[in-house]
C-alpha cells in the first residue's frame, strides 16, 4: 500500500470503512486538537471535553459508513461533539431561557469603542469568555467561534431565535464590561 497523503481524506475513510486502524489514527490525528478546542469553549473542565472528544471520535467512527462526502469529516465530527457537548451541559442542569423581547446595544446606544474593545486583545477576551455563565459562554462559543447561524443555535438548545440573539448580545456585554475593567485597572 502507498503513503497516504496528508489530506487524502477519501482514502483514510475507506481505511476505517475497511476495519483499518490507520484509517482512524489518521483522521484522529488531523481533526483531535480542532474538535478539542471546539469542545473547551463550551465545556471549561479539561476532563469532561476529553471525555466528550473520545466518545465524539468514537460515535464518528462507528458511524462511518453513514457518513455521506468524506471531505466533511471534519465537520461531521465536530457537530458530534458540540451536540454531545450541549447534551453534557443539559445533564448537569444548564438552561437556557426565553428572555422576551429583544434589548441590545446593537440599536440607539450602539457605541463604535465598545466594539472595538470586543475585537482585540484576544488572550483578555478569551479570559473574559470563560468567566462567562456556561448559557451565555455557550451561545457565544457557537456563534463566533464555531460559525453556526443563531436560528440553528436556538433549534440545537431548544429556544427561540431572539433568545439566543438576545443572550449573545449580553454575553458580549458581559466579556465587554470585564475588558473595560481590566483596562481601568
């Protein structure tokens, strides 16, 4: 058998179809740390995203052959994970609540230096989003780091759209007021 090629997904993925342990060593090896990360901005315990990470990889690779195109692997796993990640936080009585109507900063009282705040100095930023309750952290963690749309958000944590819109805009109010904080410090 020829050397696989770094980014021969199709090929590792038939390896796994095949029973073959390189198959999953290759795919574990390429997408692990990405999945990981992916994992830890949700869950903020190093034990329980490890644990999350295996058993996504594990459900992944037994469910292999359902899986459609092989170049959405990556992907594929990683929404493994972040639905496993949001069943854990379920377990352990997270909620996420209905907020009514809609109050943020994003209309008259937008201001143009809080915004900037929000988008630099990304090791304060990352801090203040763990501070975060783990409702807020989450939404936050999805929209901006995972790219998922608010709508798909709101039918992954069963809650509305506007809550979710609504809970990101006080998440980044809240990582916000700490950089402010940090910077008068």
């Amino acid at each position: 058998m020829r050397p696989l090629g770094k980014n021969d997904e199709t090929e590792l993925i038939a390896l796994c179809r095949a029973g073959h342990e390189m198959g999953f060593t290759g795919l574990y090896n390429k997408y692990a740390k990405t999945v990981y990360n992916s994992i830890c901005r949700i869950i903020s315990h190093t034990a329980e995203a490890e644990d999350i990470l295996q058993e996504s990889f594990y459900h992944a690779f037994s469910d292999i052959h359902r899986l459609q195109n092989a170049a959405s692997f990556g992907a594929w796993v990683n929404r493994i994970a972040l639905n496993r990640s949001i069943t854990y936080l379920r377990k352990r009585k997270i909620r996420f609540y209905e907020t009514g109507t809609f109050d943020v900063a994003d209309e008259e009282n937008y201001d143009e230096k809080e915004e900037a705040l929000f988008d630099c100095k990304v090791a304060d930023v990352r801090r203040a989003i763990e501070q975060l309750p783990s409702g807020y952290r989450t939404i936050l963690s999805l929209y901006l780091f995972e790219d998922i749309p608010q709508e798909e958000i709101g039918k992954m944590l069963g809650i509305s759209h506007t809550t979710v819109r609504s809970q990101y805009h006080r998440a980044k109010k809240k990582v916000i007021q700490v950089l402010k904080d940090k910077t008068l410090s």
